[in-house]
C-alpha cells in the first residue's frame, strides 16, 4: 500500500543512492576535473564534507520544529539540485569547493526524512522499522557506488553531478506531491506538544549526552576496522582477486537483510535493553575472529560481526526513540547524529595511522577495546533498566 511511509522511505532510498554515487571515486574526479591528483586533498574534501552534514543537519532539526518537513524540503532539495548543476559546469576548484560544501548544507536536509518517519510509528513497533531504514541505507550505498561506478567508467565524473541534481528534484516533487495530495496529513508541527522533556539547549544533557557519547566510542570502534579491511583480508587470504574481497566486505549487509527478515517473521520485541548488551559481547567475539590470521576464521567472524551490528544499530536507535518524545525526535536525532558522525569523523582519521604504525591487524584490537568501553559506558549510565529489563522476562 503506497502510504505516507512508503514514499518517506522510497525518498530515502534514492536520497542515499544519489549521495553515495560520487564518495568512492572522490580521487578521480578532481584528477579528470581539476587536475589535482593529491591524496591528501581528497581526504580533506571528504572530512570536510562530514563536518558539513554534522553541522547542517541540528539546524535544519532546528527549522523543522517550526516549518513541516515536507515543505522544507521542497525548497532545501530545488536548492541542492541547481548548486548540483552548478557543480557540473564550474571550472574552479575553489569554487567547486564553495557550490559543493553549500549544496551539502541543503542535502543534508534529507536526514529529517528518518525522525519523520519514525514520529509516524507507534512505540513498541520501532524495531523493524529501524531496521527496514538501516539496510536501505546501506543497500542504498552499495547501489550507488555500483552506479557511480557505471558512469566513471563511460564518461566523465562531473556528470555524476546532474544525475544527484535529478535525485534531488524528484524528492523535491515527491515532497510537493505528498503536500497537495489530500491522502496524506503532512501539515503538523510538533509545536503544540507537551515541551516539559524537550532538551532544547545547543549542548545535550541527559540522555542525550550519555546515548550520544556511548555511540561516539561505539561508531568509533565499529568504523575503524572498515578502511583497510580489504587489504587485509587479501594479506591473510589465498585468494587473490577483488570480487572476492568486496564479497567478504559486503557479508555484514547480507547478514543484516537477513536478520530484518527474521525479525519481521518472529515480530521480536522493542525492548532495547535486552539486546544492547548481548549485541555488544557477540560484536566483539567477531571482532576477534576477524583478527585472527586465517581466511576460513576471518570469513566467520564477518557472519559473527554483521548480526551483532545489525543488533546492535537497531537497539541502540531504538533506545534513543523510547528515551525522546515524538515532537523531539528530530532534535534528538540530530544530536546523536553529530556524535556518531564524530566518531566516524575520529575513526577516519585514527586508521591510518594505527596501520602505519602497527600494520594490518591493530584496528581490530582497538575496536574491540573500544566495544568494551561502549559496554561498560552503556551498563553504567542505564544499569538501572538494564536490572528492571532483565526481572520483566
């Protein structure tokens, strides 16, 4: 049935297939464009574009408590598609740096589709739609890598750029739509509600601070071993081939479909605090399986890995919308958003180093003494419903 749900989540669909496009062939689109073929440049324009989004998203969370969703991102998306076309056609590398930083500020709009969505479900039924959002999210990459792929490969880069200008006018028509249609109520605010548990201050406090910091170390750990895992799966593997090695890095999104079918069939419940901390322990086995130097160890702890992350995801977006009221999901959202972004941000950072200095295998010893610190952090700050979760079985 074609509801408000399904075109909130078709818009999300293609605004994550449309932003991944470019993010794997960054390098040789200021090659063939600019001419500038510096690695470290590229890394700049990547961080910098994470520091955009983290920034962008809490003042468009912001907006939205005062404008309808919908009608904002009619204007936010108009605007990201014709700074895309300008994209496309600048000669400049400055200027490509100014048009393509704003044009980020007015796609990270997008993230508001995600707060919405879930401001539209009933508690006790957040589970598989978290999880319904999270493999579309990451599906919605590996398509979009795969079609950026395709267009690097037969023309030029820059005409990645009218193809993400094309997606974002048809969620800004899609938006429209949803406003005119009158099958759809897309007109609330969450002005009126109650504003005694709103954290309205710039820096969180509460649970926001405490969720947000646990996700940061969490975020941290889980993105730190992604860099470089190819490499080492080929260093500690006798096959030498690069289909094999995008299959053994694609095995936690696999194990993720799954784990979503399996949790609409067994209708599991809600209760976020029975499933962090058995998410967190298996997390890290898989962590150390993947450490170990052998190829058949290394191809289970990803099995391992990826249903604990996928558990572990869910729950955790799940704890943060139990805690939240629906009026303040946005906000909310946007500031463990921020935290998550940073520790990614950090992980992007620390990789590299931690590989040159100590090679191949120290990020999955740092992730794992991450996981652990995620884990007492969390039992810690939530133990007390963590003992009440646990007395209700």
């Amino acid at each position: 049935m074609m509801n408000l749900r399904f075109f909130l989540i078709a818009m999300t669909l293609l605004a994550v297939v449309s932003d991944a496009m470019l993010m794997p062939f960054y390098p040789q689109f200021f090659e063939e464009t600019f001419g500038m073929s510096n690695p470290q440049h590229v890394g700049y324009y990547i961080a910098a574009t994470c520091f955009t989004v983290m920034f962008a998203f809490p003042f468009w969370a912001w907006v939205a408590r005062r404008v309808p969703e919908l009608n904002l991102l009619v204007w936010t998306q108009l605007l990201a598609g014709l700074l895309c076309i300008y994209c496309y056609w600048t000669q400049s590398l400055v200027e490509f740096w100014i048009v393509s930083l704003s044009m980020i500020v007015f796609k990270g709009s997008y993230l508001l589709i995600y707060p919405y969505v879930m401001s539209l479900e009933k508690k006790g039924n957040y589970s598989g739609t978290i999880g319904l959002l999270s493999v579309i999210v990451h599906f919605g990459s590996i398509l979009g890598a795969i079609l950026g792929g395709y267009v690097v490969d037969l023309y030029n880069p820059r005409n990645l750029f009218l193809i993400m200008a094309i997606g974002d006018f048809v969620q800004m028509a899609v938006s429209f739509f949803l406003i005119k249609s009158s099958r759809f109520d897309t007109s609330r605010t969450h002005e009126e509600a109650d504003k005694s548990a709103e954290d309205s201050s710039l820096v969180p406090h509460g649970f926001i601070f405490k969720l947000g910091m646990i996700t940061l170390v969490f975020y941290f750990s889980a993105f730190l071993i992604r860099p470089f895992f190819s490499l080492y799966w080929e260093s500690v593997s006798v096959y030498d081939s690069e289909i094999v090695s995008g299959f053994i890095y694609a095995i936690p999104g696999v194990v993720a479909l799954f784990a979503l079918w399996l949790s609409h069939r067994q209708k599991q419940s809600d209760n976020s605090y029975k499933g962090i901390v058995p998410a967190m322990l298996l997390g890290l086995a898989g962590l150390f399986l993947q450490s170990a130097p052998s190829d058949l160890v290394v191809f289970l702890g990803r099995f391992v890995y990826g249903w604990a992350m996928y558990h572990a995801v869910v729950k955790y977006d799940v704890l943060l919308f139990e805690l939240s009221t629906p009026k303040s999901y946005a906000t909310d959202y946007s500031k463990i958003h921020f935290f998550q972004n940073l520790g990614v941000l950090i992980a992007s950072f620390s990789a590299g180093i931690l590989v040159d200095l100590h090679g191949l295998q120290m990020p999955f010893f740092v992730a794992a003494a991450g996981f652990i610190v995620t884990l007492l952090a969390y039992y810690f700050s939530f133990r007390s419903k963590i003992s009440l979760a646990q007395t209700s079985t």
